[in-house]
C-alpha cells in the first residue's frame, strides 16, 4: 500500500451512518451525551465503554465519529456505551471540564447499566486516538492523588483498555512536533499543572491495574508508532499487563474503519477481552 492509499477521515465519514438505538443525557451541555448501541434480545449484553479521539478537539470530532465502529460491535452482540464531552475548544472544556466529562459520563453507565440490561462484569473500554488517552485515564482514576480536583473516591472500575493509536503520554506528546496533534493542545488539556502531568497523563499513574492492549498502524502519521512502543514499555516496566499489537502497512483511520485489517483484528481482540473478563 502506498502512502497516499492510506484512508483519509472523508474515507469514513461519506460512508452510509447507522443510528444509535438512545442518546443519554449527563449534563446541561449539548455535549454532555452519551450514545447506546444496544444488541437485540433481552441481554444482559457486553458492554464496550468508547471514547472518541480528535486531539481533545470538539471541531476535530465528536462521538459521532465513533458511529460505524459501534454499530459493528452491536452486530456482533455487543452493546457501546458511546460517550462525548467537552473538549479543550469548548466552553467548560479543558482542565479539568474535559475529564470531569469523561468521569461522569463513565460513571453513569453503572447508573444506567440494569434499566438498559447491560453486564458491567463483561465491561471493557475502548478509545480511539486521544479517546486511547482517555480510556486509560478512566481506567487510571483509582490512582489519581487525593490532593488533585480530579480525584474521585468511587470511580467506575475497569479491568481492561483497548486503545487504538492512542496518545497516553501527554509529556511526550508536547515535546513530539511529528504527532498529528501538535504540541500546543497539551497546555489547553492540562492547564498551568507542569510535566509530567501527575493527574492527567497515564506514566505518572503507572501501574493502573488493568490489561492494556494497544493497537497500532506501523505506518500512522498521527500517532508516530514510537508512541505505542514506549509507552508499553514503560507499563509493562511498572508491571501493569501491557501488550502491543501492531497493524503493518496501516495508518490511523484504519484502526476505526469497519473492513480493514486493522479493525477487524481490533474488534477480535474486543471479543477476546470481554469473553475474558467473564
């Protein structure tokens, strides 16, 4: 595959949309939702927890672009619990609006979990680029220090992270001009708190306790492969369980692109999780 064969975002998005099956509210603001893919039948179903990339960026994306990945999962009987919150680019947004949002919006899945008949014990999160970031924060909160506005006695257990290009490191983020990101949305996601972001970026917080699978096109141009590389090491070095997957000749888009090779391996190692959290 050449470069210029890699799937572009338009390559996605002008595909035909399927429609989740309810939006939830968690908050007064437009983006304060969560979208529900739910199977049918009576379940209890599985259930992914999915985070949106965009570099923390509301006018990158918003959960939306999560849509087809979820309904592939709903047809392979697996209810997504598709959230959003307000990026750094929104009022609210930033520190600490962007991850007071993607707590509470976790969190209310174990409200909702009965009354939609989905089974936290098969539970695992997913998140996509920034949204890999996320995901492992959320999965990280229980080692958040008290002193920090984040902390939060009682967060929602997560045993496993899927993440797909994810960015977990937010220190080397800032100091990589290559990552599609850039440096300067660091400091608008973390605020005037220095590196190495204690409470924000996921190596200060190692070990978090849950299997990590990381997901990762040896030829993406958003999240430059080395990201994923370190960021195992360092996980596995703290002794969390941390394991790299890599996706030859595959970019970004791939990763969320329901009948590439890169998501069909992602949506395996998805099954593989939540049948082993059982």
């Amino acid at each position: 595959m050449l470069m210029t064969d890699y799937l572009t975002w338009p390559d996605l998005t002008a595909r035909p949309r399927a429609m989740p099956d309810a939006t939830i509210a968690y908050g007064a603001d437009p983006l304060q939702r969560i979208d529900l893919w739910r199977p049918a039948g009576d379940g209890p179903h599985p259930v992914v927890l999915m985070v949106h990339g965009g570099c923390w960026q509301t006018g990158i994306a918003d959960r939306r672009l999560m849509d087809w990945v979820a309904a592939d999962l709903r047809d392979h009987g697996v209810a997504v619990w598709n959230i959003d919150y307000r990026g750094v680019d929104r009022d609210g947004g930033g520190y600490p609006g962007t991850f007071r949002d993607a707590a509470a919006s976790a969190d209310r899945l174990r409200v909702a979990a009965d009354a939609q008949c989905l089974d936290l014990a098969r539970m695992v999160a997913v998140g996509h680029s920034a949204g890999g970031h996320l995901a492992l924060w959320l999965a990280a909160r229980h080692r958040l220090p008290a002193a920090s506005p984040l902390h939060d006695p009682d967060p929602l257990a997560i045993r496993h992270v899927v993440v797909l290009g994810g960015l977990p490191d937010l220190e080397a983020v800032a100091a990589s001009p290559d990552n599609g990101c850039g440096t300067d949305v660091i400091a608008r996601l973390v605020g005037d708190r220095p590196a190495p972001f204690a409470d924000t970026s996921i190596p200060p917080l190692l070990p978090i306790g849950a299997i990590q699978t990381i997901v990762a096109g040896r030829e993406d141009r958003i999240v430059p492969y080395r990201m994923a590389t370190d960021y195992v090491a360092r996980a596995t070095a703290a002794g969390d369980a941390a394991q790299l997957h890599t996706v030859p000749d595959t970019g970004h888009v791939e990763l969320i692109a329901p009948g590439t090779p890169a998501w069909t391996l992602a949506r395996t190692l998805i099954l593989a999780a939540l049948e082993s959290t059982t």
